[in-house]
C-alpha cells in the first residue's frame, strides 16, 4: 500500500502540476488578449485627442478672429469716435446748406443779368 499512495500521490502532484500549466497557458492568452486590446484603446483615445487638438485650435481661431471683429466694431462704436462722426456729418451739412445758398445767389445774380 505504500507504494500505491506514492503513485497516487504522483499522480494527483501531476494533475496539479497539469491544472497549473493549463491555468497558466489560459492567463498567458487572457493577458495577451488584454494587452491587444489596451493597445487598441490607447491607439483610439490617441485619434480622438488629436481630433480634440484640432477642433480646439480651429475653435481658438475663429474665436480670435470673431473676438478681433468684435474689437473693430466696439472701436467703431464707441462714443468718442460716435461723437466724432456726428460733428463731421453736421459740419458737412452745414457747408452743403451755405453751398446751396451761394448757388442760389449765383443763379440769381445769373438770371437778373439775362
């Protein structure tokens, strides 16, 4: 009986040993398999950061450039320049009102002499 508790022991040592490398073998293609696909969702999340890169410097420009646009119409707007603007166009009807009545002492002179 001894030697057959030795041979059992051997063999239930080499079941182990069997489940073990089985076990292993699985892990070793479960690992693999996660490492494929980190690789994959590192590759993906790289695409979409560069995609997000992109978008946020095309939004930066345009807004820059909206942000200029807006800056050139608040000069444009503003009231001193406003003011400006109102007494040149007075200044120019003032002048067109003393034209018109030079014209018309002109045209005056014009037809008392015909």
């Amino acid at each position: 009986m001894d030697g057959s508790v030795d041979i059992k022991f051997i063999i239930t040592i080499g079941g182990i040993l069997f489940s073990i490398a089985g076990a292993a073998a699985v892990a070793k293609s479960q690992i693999a398999r996660l490492t494929e696909l980190l690789k994959d969702i590192e590759q993906r999340m790289r695409k979409a950061d560069t995609r997000t890169d992109r978008i946020e410097t095309k939004m930066e420009t345009q807004l820059g450039t909206a942000k200029q646009r807006l800056d050139v119409i608040a000069k444009m707007m503003d009231p001193p320049t406003m003011e400006r603007r109102a007494r040149e166009s007075e200044r120019t009807a003032v002048t067109l009102e003393q034209l018109d009545k030079m014209i018309s002492k002109i045209e005056s002179r014009i037809d008392k002499n015909d």
